[in-house]
C-alpha cells in the first residue's frame, strides 16, 4: 500500500501530466512592448461549455475586448484570438500567478509576460467607445454627398473602406462596385462595355440623415449611386454556373460564437495575402469576400450555420486567388512551416469545406450604363 501512495503522489507532481490542473480562470495582465509604446495588457480567463474562453483588451488602445480561445497543455498556455489574427503563448509558474510568454500577430513576435492578480490590482478597462445611434430601420437610404474621381494611378489593388459615417473606395472599377453593391461575383455580371472594368474610381460618400447605416443600408445607398450618377440600368436572369460551395467539414465547425453587436457591421480585413481574421461575421459574409477578393468564381453558403462568428483563417494562397484585388500572388514558398493551402486551412480550422459544383445563380444583365456625372 505505500509503494502505491508513493506512486501517485509522484505521479501529481508531474508538471506533463493529466493531473496537473492549476486554475488560470481570472484576471491576466502585464506589458506588451511594441518599439517604443507600452501597451498595457489584460487577457481576462473564464469557463466555457467546452472548457476555457477568453478575452483580450488592449487597454491603453481604446480597451476593446476580443474574444478567444484557451488550450491548456500541461504547464502550457495557448490562447488564440482570431477577430485580430493574434495568438499568445506562455509558460506557468507551479503557483499559476506568473506565464512567461510571447504574443503574436501576423508574421510579428513580441515577449509578453503576464501575472495572475486580484480585482484590487487589475488596471481598469475604459469603458468602450459610445457606438453611433444606429440608422432607423425603416429609413430610406441615400447619399448626401457623393464625390466620384477617375483614379489613374495604374497600380494593383482595390479596397472599400468606413471610417465613421464615410464610406470610400479606391481604385474600384464600375463592375467592382456593382459587385459590392448587389453581393455578387464579378462572372455574375454579363454585358456592359469594356470600361465598366477597365477604368478605375475613387468615392467617397457620406450619408443622408442621422445614424450609422448597417452592411444593407450601405448597399441600399450604392445601388442608388449607380443608377443616379453611372446611368446603370439591368434585369436580372437565372444561369447555371461554377461555384464554390460552403459545406460543413466531417468534424463539425470549429468557429467561435461572436460576443459583437448582431445588427452591427462585420469586420472582414485582409492582413496579407492568405491571413484574414473575421470579426462578427455569418458565413454568408464570409462567402461574400472569398467570392469578391479571393477566388474566381462564385461563393454560396450551404452551412445552414446561424448567427455571427470570429476566426482566422491562414492559407498559403496560389496563383488563382486574390484576382478580385487586383494582386498577383507571388510564387509558393518552399517553407515547410508556411500554412496549408486554402481548401486544407479551411476543413483544418475552421471545419468547413470548399467544394466546386455547378449551382443557378443570380446574374445580371447590363441595359444601360454610363460614365460617371459631375460632382
């Protein structure tokens, strides 16, 4: 009987083993030094369904929380925040008050050490900022004011950008801003002249009346921009062509539910080719920018997955993606840690597959279109 005690007393005090259990739940918080800002840091820890959940305010840069996941592996701990594309990863201490670590974001690594403290010595978190009213529901949308310029830099690359109640494009063609505007491919757009592509255009809009328009509102107001100032007129028609399915993987989704306002705007920014962190999105948004800045056919969502989410999603792209930016992908690296390519990231994690199959889809006809009035 004692050599058993023994043996199980020496088998708890193995740091590697299944009976090492520390409670990280609670307050973790040091400084992240990024060049020459201090960047004051709390990762709050808490028990989900499924195990741990976490989330991660940068205090000293508005103090905005964002939610992930926790793995705990023995004495490690693994945190992953997908709405940013930031992942830490630190070592605990016997008395789980200290993880020595490294936060990282993209292709950048940087050392951040934390501590396990108390109410009494956790640094307060700003309350977040006051979102904009929202538009009324029943609104009728449009612009105030619209500003259209040619842009004639020649260079790569296009984008959509809000800033408040402004909304820009850059560097967007006719064809560009009709896919935005109706939520399709660019193959889903037949007829039209060929500078509808070719030549290029920078908006900037602003709202008429009060409150901040949602994703269908902000549509609502582009389609009205282009039949007012390009003259657009079309109809609509049915047609049978290649796409990209959305379907669940054999092991289930491995998505995290978004803690984001369900009526607010999702957040779908690239930060380099192939690493696309997404923020209080349904998977129809998330069809929506494969099909509009990666792949080159269109994107149908056969989920059937309800609600907002956040993840990363990191892939090796390949010579056939990102054509709806404008960008060429370089040649694949050689790397053996580089990520896997788009359809092995996708079932590996996120747990939704890319299938190519034939689907009727909605195309539209050009009638009528013309370059841009006066501002």
């Amino acid at each position: 009987m004692k050599k058993l005690m023994l043996f199980i007393f020496a088998l708890a005090a193995l740091p590697g083993s299944a009976l090492f259990a520390q409670d990280i739940t609670g307050t973790w918080q040091g400084t992240l030094l990024a060049g020459k800002q201090e960047l004051r840091t709390v990762i709050k820890i808490s028990k989900a369904d499924a195990g741990l959940k976490a989330t991660l305010y940068s205090i000293d840069q508005g103090g905005q929380g964002f939610a992930g996941t926790v793995a705990l592996e023995g004495s490690t701990v693994k945190i992953s925040i997908p709405g940013i594309g930031g992942a830490y990863e630190g070592k605990l201490d016997g008395d789980a008050i200290a993880l020595t670590g490294t936060f990282s974001q993209g292709t950048g690594k940087l050392p951040l050490n934390l501590k396990h403290v108390n109410d009494d010595a956790a640094w307060a978190i700003p309350a977040p900022p006051v979102p904009l009213k929202a538009m009324a529901a029943d609104a009728d949308p449009a612009f105030d004011v619209a500003v259209i310029k040619p842009n004639t830099s020649a260079g790569p690359g296009k984008g959509f950008q809000l800033r408040g109640r402004q909304f820009s494009t850059i560097n967007t063609s006719v064809s560009d801003i009709i896919t935005f505007a109706y939520g399709l491919h660019a193959r889903q757009i037949t007829g039209g002249p060929a500078w509808m592509e070719s030549e290029k255009y920078d908006v900037t809009a602003k709202p008429a009346g009060e409150g901040q328009p949602n994703d269908k509102q902000w549509k609502i107001m582009f389609q009205k921009l282009l039949a007012d100032r390009f003259q657009l007129t079309f109809h609509r028609e049915k047609k049978e062509l290649s796409v990209y399915a959305i379907v669940i993987g054999k092991t289930g989704p491995k998505l995290t539910k978004s803690a984001g306002n369900p009526s607010g705007l999702p957040g779908l920014f690239f930060r380099g080719l192939g690493n696309l962190p997404v923020t209080n999105a349904t998977i129809a948004d998330f069809a929506g920018v494969m099909q509009s800045a990666v792949l080159d056919r269109p994107v149908v969502d056969q989920t059937g997955l309800e609600g907002r989410f956040d993840f990363q999603l990191k892939w090796t792209p390949d010579e056939t993606q990102f054509g709806g930016l404008g960008i060429k992908v370089p040649p694949p690296t050689d790397d053996a840690a580089a990520p896997p390519d788009l359809f092995t990231a996708m079932q590996e994690q996120l747990g939704l597959k890319l299938q190519a199959v034939k689907a009727p889809v909605d195309v539209i006809v050009i009638d009528r279109v013309a370059k841009p009035s006066e501002n």
